[in-house]
C-alpha cells in the first residue's frame, strides 16, 4: 500500500508541473517571438539620427489585451504640440455631447410688422467655431423668410458669452496674420481668417489683381506690388495691418507675367466687427433693405427673439478640429466647455477648470502634467505619453462617445492632414491618428489595428528634433506601419497552423 501510494503522489507531482511550469514550446513562448521582432525592430527604427537628443517618448498599449506593447520614457512629460486636441475633443465630447449644437440668435427691442423691422437688431453669438460662409447665409436666408424685408434701427453684435480675451496669454505675445493664429470671439466668422487673391495684371509693370474672400466693408486695401517679367526674382509679400476700426491687407514686391494666382489665408483682429460687416453684406444680398449703423452692445432684457440658427452638432466640428488641426476651433470649444459648465462668459481658465476635473477622473492631479490652452500652440504644455494613452484607454471605454471620437481622427493616406502619408501602404486606413506639430517637435497619438485584429492605442511625443519634419513624420510611419503588420504569432510557426486546424469546422457527416 506504501508503494501504491508513493507512485499515485510522484504522478500528481508530475500532473502538477505540466501544468504550473508549461514545456517550451507553449503558445507563450511563441508569442514571446512576436513581441520580441516588434520590440527589436522599433528600437532600430529609433536610433536614427534625428532623435540623438533621446528627448521622445512612446507608448503602445493593446486595448484587447490590457497590456503594453512598446514603451519607452512613457512617464516623461514633454511639449505635445496638437496632441492637446486629444483632451480638448475628449472633454467636449464627455461634458457637451456629440449632439450639442452652437445657437446664433437674433433678437430685437422694437417690433417686427408688415416685413418691417422698426428697432433694433441684435446678433448674439455662442461661439459657433464653424459660423462659416453656408451658415450665416442660412442664417440670412431664414430672417428673410419670417418674413422681413426691411431693418429701420441699427445691427448690434453681442459677443458676451465670452470673455474679452482674443488670445491665450501662453502664446506668443507678438502674433503675425498667420491663419493659425486667429483671435478667439463668440460672435466669428469663418474662423476669422481672409483668404487673398493674387493674380499677374496683363502686362509687365501693372498692378496684381486682387480678391478679397470674403468682400466686405472691414478689410481694407493697399495694393504697391508690380506684374514683373518671367524670371525676375523678386518676392510677394502679403500682410494685415491692425488699423483702429479696420484691417489693412497690404500687399508689395512682385509678381511675375504668367505665374499661377497665389492665395493666402490672413486673421483677422476684431472678430464682432469683422461678422457684423459680413452680415451686413449678407443682409443687402438677401434684398432687404438696411442703412443704420452696425455697433457692438449687450442684449437688453426686453429684448424679443425673433429666429435662432442651430450650427452643425458637435461630431462634426470635431472632425475639422483633429483632421486639420484647427486651433480656433479648439479654443472656441475649450471656453464654450467653460461657459456651458460655469455660466457665461466663457473662457480659457472655466474650460481648463472642467479639464482638471476630468483628468482627476483618470486619476491625474493638476501637477503631474500642465495644459494651458486647447490646441496645444503653447510651448509651456508638458503631456506624457502614458497620460494620452490613459485618456484614449478611458474614450474607448464609453461606448456613447468613442465612435464619435475615433471618426474625428485623421485616416493615414485617406484624408486631413495625414491624406499623403503612408497613402501607400495597403492597411494605413487602420490607423486613426492626430498630429502634432511645433519647431523641433513632433507628435502623433491615436489608434490601429495590427495585423491579427488587435486594436492598439498609441502615443509618439518627439521633442529638440535634429531633423526636418518630413524625416521625423516618416519615423513615425515607420513605428505605425509595423504596428500595423504586428503578428503576436509569426506567420508560418507550427502552433498557428496547428491552432488553425483546430478551429476548422469539422466536415458534417450526411
């Protein structure tokens, strides 16, 4: 019986560690293979001599898995450029809604009667950031159809829903008429910007032609550049000048006979003045009649609402905000989050507030990362990759905003400002991205899909670059593309082939 029973004890023993320590060629071990070509093949595609400064950081987390990739300096804080967007859409997607729509309303403190207006007319803005040249005509076209056909008082904008500051007090304190650039308003139009047209005149020594999109009565024109003979160099210098009630575009130097017309995109600097003017054209252009003043005022309280335009939903700004990047959108919606969260007026420091919040969520305290605006234009911003991992974990986990989130990403090789990389590559369409981009700094965070279906979320932060941005951007394709091709079991291992025919429905028997 001793024997018996030392023998049935050795056979447990050995039962047992089968099982607790597996042989060699587990799953496991074959996995590991994986995981291992991927880890190697990013370390080499990182030595590059771009990123000699090692001042970058990654993280690659598999959602399926709830484990991590790839990572290195994941913790480590650095200047994410436009990846700020990524807490900027999520927040406005979690506090305001998919659906939340920006309201521009008119109002006024006389009567409307026969199709005549006898008072005056107040627009009051919400801080629509797509207020754009389709909306506000709409916007016309359906005060025209109340009906009126006359306004006998003056156009007044309200732009109190906000506070008065057009600009971040991070950013640079001289801004240029750079587009991206633009001053923040509640009552904007056409993400304050002007587009300028400039075309050779007929012969050599004439003045361009010039168009001004939209016309108006606000810009100003000061036209001292010269057609040219082909070949002469000489260079065409756009610019807005700031005047006290007016822009001034400026417009010298040359252009030469038979060149391609040129078009610049310039801000604006007084965004309710520059909206009340285009609405005011607009007006005249929808045949009823106005000769008053246009003025800036706050709506009274026996004001009386006559039409409300609704703006696009939220989603769809969002997509214009992270496809192409658009800093005014961002910032617009960061004081509306304020605003919507606190009571008007909005601002940057009620938006940021609700942003602390959020973060606090995630488990973060205001001190282990710094945000001071929504697009990421300051440099004084410091994210790590771990945190926008964190966040795009946390949007993946709500169902009622995450396809939202991820449609308003930019499809590599497909469309926004990543439509001509990697446009090439068979599976790019599976990685949902947002860039980012600053001097010298680089970023690119999102989502994609490998090989095996496995759905990743990712975050690349590059900062000191040593480089072009064009040689850094195709580091980052290089990282992506792999992902995109990562196999946790190499193509061709005897266990994946084995595992396949297990999984093959068996032939039924007639």
């Amino acid at each position: 019986m001793t024997r018996n029973n030392s023998i049935i004890q050795l056979n447990f023993f050995l039962l047992a560690a089968f099982f607790i320590f597996p042989p060699t060629f587990s799953f496991a071990s074959v996995n590991e293979e994986g995981v291992n070509l991927f880890r190697r093949s990013i370390t080499n595609i990182l030595s590059s001599s771009c990123l000699r400064k090692n001042n970058y950081g990654i993280k690659i987390y598999s959602l399926d898995r709830g484990e991590t990739l790839y990572e290195i300096r994941s913790k480590k804080l650095f200047i994410p450029a436009s990846n700020s967007k990524i807490i900027t859409t999520a927040v406005a997607l979690k506090y305001l809604g998919p659906n939340y729509r920006f309201s521009t309303q008119i109002y006024t403190d006389g009567i409307l009667e026969n199709q005549i207006l006898k008072g005056n007319l107040y627009i009051k803005g919400s801080g629509d950031p797509k207020l754009v040249t389709e909306q506000l005509w709409l916007l016309v076209n359906g005060l025209r159809n109340l009906p009126l056909r006359q306004i006998k008082g003056n156009i007044i904008g309200d732009d109190s829903f906000f506070d008065k500051k057009k600009r971040v007090k991070t950013w640079i304190e001289n801004p240029g008429a750079q587009a991206y650039e633009a001053p923040l308003g509640s009552l904007s139009f056409n993400f304050n910007t002007t587009k300028v047209y400039v075309s050779p005149g007929r012969k050599v020594g004439d003045q361009p032609k010039i168009v001004i999109e939209p016309e108006n009565d606000y810009i100003k024109l000061e036209n001292n550049a010269r057609t040219l003979k082909p070949g002469i160099r000489n260079r065409l210098i756009v610019n807005r000048v700031n005047k006290e009630d007016h822009d001034l575009i400026t417009i010298s130097g040359g252009i030469n006979l038979g060149q391609p017309r040129a078009q610049y995109f310039l801000n604006i600097t007084k965004p309710t003045e520059y909206a009340l003017n285009i609405f005011k054209s607009y007006v005249e252009l929808a045949g009823i009649e106005f000769d008053g003043k246009l003025l800036k005022g706050k709506l009274p309280e026996n004001a009386v609402k006559l039409y409300t335009h609704e703006g696009e939903p939220l989603a769809l700004a969002l997509r214009g905000l992270n496809k192409f990047s658009n800093n005014f959108v961002a910032e617009q919606i960061l004081k509306t989050i304020g605003a919507e969260r606190f009571g008007p007026p909005g601002s940057t420091k009620k938006g940021l507030i609700v942003f602390e919040e959020y973060m606090k969520q995630l488990g973060y305290e205001s001190g282990q990362y710094r945000v001071f605006d929504g697009s990421g234009l300051s440099r004084q911003n410091r994210l790590s990759p771990m945190i926008l991992v964190d966040i795009l974990r946390n949007i993946k986990n709500d169902l009622s905003i995450y396809p939202e989130f991820v449609t308003a990403l930019g499809v590599m090789g497909v469309d926004g400002n990543v439509k001509h990389r990697m446009s090439k590559v068979e599976s790019s369409n599976k990685a949902r991205v947002k860039t980012g981009t600053l001097n010298f700094i680089s970023a690119l965070s999102g989502f994609f899909e490998s090989k095996d279906g496995e759905l990743f979320a990712f975050s690349i932060l590059m900062n000191d670059l040593k480089c072009s941005n064009g040689r850094v951007k195709k580091i980052q394709d290089q990282i992506i593309q792999k992902g995109l091709n990562f196999r946790r079991v190499p193509t061709g291992s005897i266990l994946k082939d084995d595992k396949a025919k297990r999984f093959q429905p068996k032939p039924s028997i007639p």
